[in-house]
C-alpha cells in the first residue's frame, strides 16, 4: 500500500482522459499531472494478482532440489529486502509539500501552527498532534467509504476476483500432480500460465491503444451521448471482459476433469482467466480513481495557476485520501476471501469435487458481476450548476459551440493544438469540476456520500447538510430497478394480449365454415375482446 500511494503521488490517480465523461479536459486540471495514469496501473495490477503465479513456479522449483524450509527462508529474504527498499524510498513531495498551515482560533485570537499529516486534515480540516489521530481518522475514512452501497459492491467484487485466482491456483497444482501425476517443476509451470496470462493485459491498459481519439477528435463529451456501441466505447470493452471472465472460470470447471484431457486444456482456460483478471482488477481501480479523486477540489491551489497568480494562491497537495482508502478496503477483501479459498479449496475439493467447486465460485462472480452493472449504469440526472452560475455556464457552452465550428472549418494539417487552445480559452468561468451542462446522468456509485462528483454538489450548496446520502443512493438505485422491471413486466403482458388478439382473429376465420353459425364464435370474440379491453382500463385508472 506504501508504494501504491508513491505511485499515485507519481502519476495521479485520476482517469481524466482526453473525452471524458459530461466534463470538458481541462490541461490546468491536477487530475492530468503527472503523466495520467497509463500501463504502470497494469504492472501494479500484475504484481498485486498474477505474481502469485510465479512465486508459486518459483517454490515448485526450489522443493524439487531443495528442502522446504528453503522456501521460507527465501520468503523471509525477499521481506527483507522489500522492507529495506520501502525504507529507503525517498518521498515524493518535499517536505514543504507534506505540510499545512493551519488556522487556530481561540476566542477572538487567531494563531497559526503547522499540520502534518493528511487524512485527518482531509476530514475535519485541522492536523493530528500525535500518530494515533491519523490512524483513526484512516480507519473512519475506510469505514466511511465501505457505507457506500456502489463501493461496496465493487470491494466485494475485485476482492471474489483475488479470491477465484488463488482457489484456482491450488486447485490446478492439484489436478497437475494428482490427476496428470506431474513434477513439481512442470505443476509450477502449468500454474504459472495464469501468470503469463495476466502479462498480456498489461498493454491494454494504455487508453491510447483502444481509444476515441484515434478516429475522431473532439472537445467535448458529445460522443459519449452517441447512440452507437462501437470497440472504442469503454461500456462494451468492459462488459466483453466482466462477462468473460465468471463465463471462462465456468468453462474451466468443466474441462477440470483430468485425464483422458490433454493438460494444456486447464492451462490455457487459467491463462485466461488471469488475462481477464488483471483486466477486471484494473478497470476497478481505474474506476475508484476517477470517483473518488478530489484533488483538484481540496481547498487551495493543487495544479498549475491560470495566468501569473503562482504567488497569491495557496498550496495543498494531495496523496488521495479516499482513493488509498478505497484500495485498503478492496486489498482487505481480497485478502480475506483469499485466505478462505486456501483454506476451503482443499476441503470443497474433497467434498465437491473440483469442478463442482470452481463452477461455485465463477457462479456467485457471475452474479457479482451483475450487481457491478447495475451500480455502474447512470440512470438518474443530478443537477451540478446551481442558480447563481446559470448564465455564465450558458455564456461558456456558447463559446465552446463556436469555437468548435471553427475547428471543424479548420484542415487537419493546419491545426496547432497550443494556439487553438489559446484561441478556445479566451474566457472560462470558475465552476467547479469542468461540466458540460447543468445537470449530470449519474449512477449508484457516483451517487455514494463520499464520491467526486456528490463533492462538487456539496460545495455548490445542492444537497442537504442532514441527508443521507448512500441511503438516498441505494433507494434511487432500488426504484430506478423497480421501474424498469415493472416496465419489462408491462411490456411482456402487452405482447401477450397482441398474440391472443391475433390467434382469436386466425381462430374465428378457420372455425366459421366448421360451425356453420358464427354469433358463437363471435360472442366469444367479443367476451375475449371485452376482457383484454377492461384490463386495460384498469391499469389506465391505477
């Protein structure tokens, strides 16, 4: 966790991409410092999940020439050296950077005194006087955020994900040295294809490779509003490998069975399910980034001033309170429900079976993967300007508009992007958090107590100091669902009337020549039609 946080201080933690999401980019924007966040939060990723791949090949080897105690004693090494290396890691930040000047008022006397540390400053604006305070306000940060119902779902969904690779590392050594009655060597090495998949993920975690940008430019969110689903949309690049992933554990289940099955069956079924994996565990990171990064609205300056105000405006640098909290909690999921696949796997083995056990665990993702969707769906319009900035949000979007005509009249080859950002930044408001419009469609997440977007609504004064926010989120997620199963609900009847309407019409045209008096079948008829039209007056009256 030390080293994430002097990764995020590095490169930010921020999705804050070239289209974003209802938000214009913004280069004086803290969330674009540092570079972005790019394939360093693969790698990060890798190691957190599919090293455990290697370590396991790496033990295979050792307990094959060696005895075991050898194996600890080399874990007890690498701790070593990991603690050294942490140890000697310099900050990132000066120390003028990891301080704060802090206001004390007592009475009608106003004094000054310097506050170190951040979480506590982060929560209730003023420094701990001892290391104690700033681990309990760590560890109420941590709880604050779990009460989000959106979070929630996505700690509990990353750490299943943690949870499945290790039940199927144990469970494919296993198979490899009972069923295949392999080396040590070679189990290591057939689990060591988990980790050889997830190495192929890494790539794609460089936005650029899959992005809008590479078809079309544009400086707005417009093409997020499209009504097309092409492979640049992230909805449908997240839905393919979220859905992949419970599918393929489900296929490995099946092809789990041992001899007569060529081993390379399991293999490669694990090496895709590492890929997908490192796939998931980052977009869930990527994800808690973009929520919960408040960087650029802590108070004071934390990115590059406007003009040449560098002197009159204070500093107050960040290390992402609520994304690190985040991540503790995810990390602590994983770990717990990693500790009981060791511990079950075995035990579910023996009583289940292998198939039986991993199709359990790739079942009960799938259902996680479909409370994630609907957590992340945005289903309701939020307003985020309030009354006092309507007019100059209008001027903007204004200018936004022309300054966009301008650019489309302009040929490819002769756009400079640092005049045309000059040109397209004659005037811009101080409205917090860059939106395109006055309202944001926003989902469960977003919705939570402690998320960006539920900030720059608290600081406009559109929300009740009293309210409960995540109670206010999951009832709004709760209906907005209601609605839409009512909806398909009402539409499954009404394609059902249309059917019987039609068979009685078909039915009255055959058995007329057959009976010879049709007022039968036209009462009948009229007693179907009379009752399909007195149930639609009733649902008119509810």
């Amino acid at each position: 966790m030390n080293f994430h946080s002097i990764l995020t201080d590095l490169f930010g933690a921020s999705l804050m991409s070239s289209n974003p999401h209802q938000e214009v980019v913004d280069d004086y924007d803290s969330r674009r410092h540092g570079g972005g966040m790019g394939v360093w939060l693969g790698i990060w990723t890798w190691c957190f999940i599919a090293s455990l791949g290697f370590g396991f090949w790496i033990g295979a080897w050792v307990i094959d020439d060696l005895q075991p105690a050898w194996g600890f004693y080399l874990s007890v090494i690498l701790i070593a050296v990991v603690l050294l290396l942490n140890t000697l890691c310099p900050e990132v930040r000066r120390s003028a950077f990891r301080r704060s000047v802090v206001e004390v008022r007592t009475g009608t006397d106003v004094s000054r005194r310097l506050a170190r540390g951040e979480v506590m400053m982060h929560r209730v604006k003023d420094g701990p006087k001892w290391w104690g305070q700033e681990m309990y306000h760590g560890i109420a940060l941590s709880l604050e955020m779990l009460r989000q119902p959106g979070f929630a779902v996505i700690a509990v969904y990353s750490g299943w994900i943690y949870a499945q690779v290790v039940l199927i590392i144990v469970l494919l050594g296993s198979l490899s040295s009972r069923f295949y009655k392999m080396r040590s060597p070679y189990v290591g090495l057939m689990v060591a294809a988990l980790a050889f998949g997830a190495i192929a993920a890494i790539p794609f975690q460089k936005a650029s490779y899959f992005s809008r940008a590479r078809h079309t430019q544009v400086n707005t969110s417009r093409m997020t509003f499209d009504k097309q689903i092409t492979w640049t949309s992230h909805l449908l690049r997240r839905t393919v490998f979220t859905i992949g992933l419970p599918l393929a554990g489900i296929v490995y289940a099946g092809v789990s069975g041992g001899p007569p099955l060529h081993p390379s069956a399991p293999a490669t079924l694990a090496a895709v399910i590492g890929f997908l994996s490192c796939l998931a565990i980052s977009e869930c990171n990527g994800i808690i980034m973009e929520t919960f990064d408040t960087s650029d609205l802590q108070p004071g300056m934390t990115g590059r001033p406007r003009g040449n105000s560098d002197t009159q405006r204070k500093k107050n640098y960040s290390a992402f309170p609520r994304v690190t909290a985040g991540f503790a909690i995810c990390h602590t999921f994983g770990f717990v429900f990693a500790a009981g696949a060791t511990g079950l796997g075995s035990m579910a083995q023996r009583t289940l079976g292998q198939r039986v056990s991993t199709g359990v665990v790739a079942g009960i993702l799938l259902i996680l993967t479909v409370l994630l969707f609907l957590v992340l769906i945005r289903f309701k319009e939020v307003t985020i300007i309030p009354e006092s900035k309507t007019e100059e949000m209008d001027r903007w979007t204004t200018a936004r508009k022309e300054s966009l005509k301008r650019r489309e009249s302009i040929p490819e080859e002769q756009i400079d992007e640092k005049a045309l950002f000059a040109e397209e930044e004659p005037w811009r408001p101080f409205i917090v958090g860059n939106p395109t419009s006055k309202t944001r469609r926003v989902n469960v997440l977003e919705l939570g107590g402690m998320s960006r977007f539920t900030e720059i609504r608290k600081r406009n004064r559109l929300i009740d100091a009293s309210a409960h926010l995540n109670r206010a989120a999951l009832d709004a997620g709760l209906d907005a669902l209601d609605d839409q199963l009512s909806d398909i609900v009402s539409d499954i009847v009404n394609d059902a009337k249309d059917i019987l309407r039609r068979v009685a019409v078909n039915h009255q045209s055959r058995w007329m020549p057959l009976i010879g008096d049709s007022n039968l079948v036209n009462v009948i008829f009229e007693c179907l039609m009379t009752f399909t039209m007195s149930e639609n007056v009733s649902e008119v009256n509810q």
